[in-house]
C-alpha cells in the first residue's frame, strides 16, 4: 500500500519553526523506502504523522496525509513494558490490537520466530541485551501483519551482529504489496536495504528517488569513470556540514 503527503506542514506548540513545511512526498508501495535527514530534519514528526500519532489543530497542522492499508510503527524508543516479560508484553500489544485467542497465540509465536526471541520469552523486557530489545520491538511492530511498517532507526544501539540480523529481517519483510518506511542515520544502512530514498531537511525533501537516480542526478557534473558518487556524499552536499544539535 502507498502513502503520500502533499503540503504537509507540523508546528509543535510553542515553537518558532515548523517541524515540517509543506512537505510533499509520495511513497510507492512495495519495497523498502529510505528515510534520511540531519537531526532535526523532521523525519520522526513526518513517521509519527503517518502513524497517526500526531494531529495537530487547524493552526498546528495543514495538508493531506494519504496512508493505505493497516499500519504497524516501530519507534525510536522501546516500545514494550520492561517490568513485564517478552511473552506478557506480546500478548498484551496483541491484544490492544484486537487479537485473541488461537489468533493471537499464532502470531506471538511467528513474531517471536521471525524476531528469534523465543529463548527469553520468559524473561523481563528490561533485562535483555539491546540487540534483544531493538527485536522484541520489531516483533511488537508485526503482530497484525501490517501492510505500511514504518521503522525509525530500529537500529540504534546494537552490536554489529545484531544490526546485520535486524537488516536482514526487514529487507525480507519486503513484498508487494507492504509498504516499508525506514529512517536512519547510517548511510550504509539505507544503501544496503532501500529501494528508494527521500533526503530531507528543515521539514523539506531535499531529493527523492532510486538510489541510482539520487546517485547519478545530483545536480552536479557526472563524476569521472570508476569514481562513483556515494549517498554520504550526496547527503553532506545537500545538508551542509554544520553540526546538528
């Protein structure tokens, strides 16, 4: 399922600038949709507006927000009760969403599967390892099977084996049919997993496109043979190299 945004502007209260100013973007379904922006570029306000988590009033808000099919969100934050174990907080999060019965139990358990989180199922969120906890979030985020997953930065604090596990997750996530927003700040990332990338800035999308596209049409010349242009490079030249709060 698509999504797409057509002069989307966000204000959160009492700020002097807005999160998003009429921001237009359109995400084709299937595949994996890279996210890129400096800190403070708007990426979580736009993932959290498509979520449905934020809508603000007349003054706070303006645009259209088109989102097809079922969504699923795995946020920045932990996104689980820590005092609860792996299994009660699936059961829960399960049935907050309308599961129940054989139904749930058979997606805790593909969830679980899929994450490989069924050895600490028993265990208390909070005492399990980040790579641990970065999977039980992505198996909280698909146990209605949604069609729209959106990720911001799912990766953020693990070890390097489990960054390469969660890649690999969600890039066979990837179908027709669901759509996959991914935002982070790590280029090789977005390189590795991503069909399309959208680089964006002060609430703006800088650039849109494939990632050959995005490569090769910068603005600039073409680079000479054998000397490829690569998305850091494109995203220092589009962002500045001021450092971000």
């Amino acid at each position: 399922m698509g999504l797409s945004v057509a002069g989307l502007s966000f204000r959160y209260p009492g700020s002097a600038e807005p999160a998003l100013d009429a921001m237009s973007l359109d995400i084709p379904e299937g595949g994996v949709f890279g996210l890129l922006g400096p800190n403070g570029a708007g990426k979580t306000t736009l993932i959290s507006v498509l979520a449905g988590q934020l809508r603000g009033k007349r003054d706070e808000m303006r645009g259209s927000v088109r989102v097809e099919g079922s969504v699923g969100l795995v946020p920045q934050e932990h996104a689980f009760y820590p005092m609860l174990t792996c299994l009660e907080n699936l059961r829960f999060f399960g049935a907050v969403q309308g599961l129940g019965g054989a139904e749930l139990r058979l997606r805790v358990d593909a969830v679980a599967a899929f994450g490989r989180i069924e050895g600490v199922l028993a265990r208390r969120a909070g005492q399990l390892s980040g790579g641990l906890k970065r999977r039980l979030n992505l198996a909280i985020g698909l146990l209605t099977e949604p069609e729209v997953l959106l990720l911001d930065e799912p990766t953020v604090g693990v070890d390097p084996q489990s960054r390469a596990f969660l890649l690999e997750s969600i890039r066979s996530l990837a179908r027709p049919g669901r759509t996959i927003v991914y935002t982070s700040h790590y280029m090789e990332e977005v390189q590795a997993i991503c069909d399309r990338v959208a680089i964006i800035d002060a609430g703006r999308v800088l650039i849109s496109g494939t990632l050959d596209e995005l490569l090769q049409n910068s603005g600039e010349p073409p680079p000479p043979p054998r000397r490829q242009r690569n998305l850091e490079q494109l995203f220092m030249q589009l962002t500045s190299r001021s450092l971000r709060d």
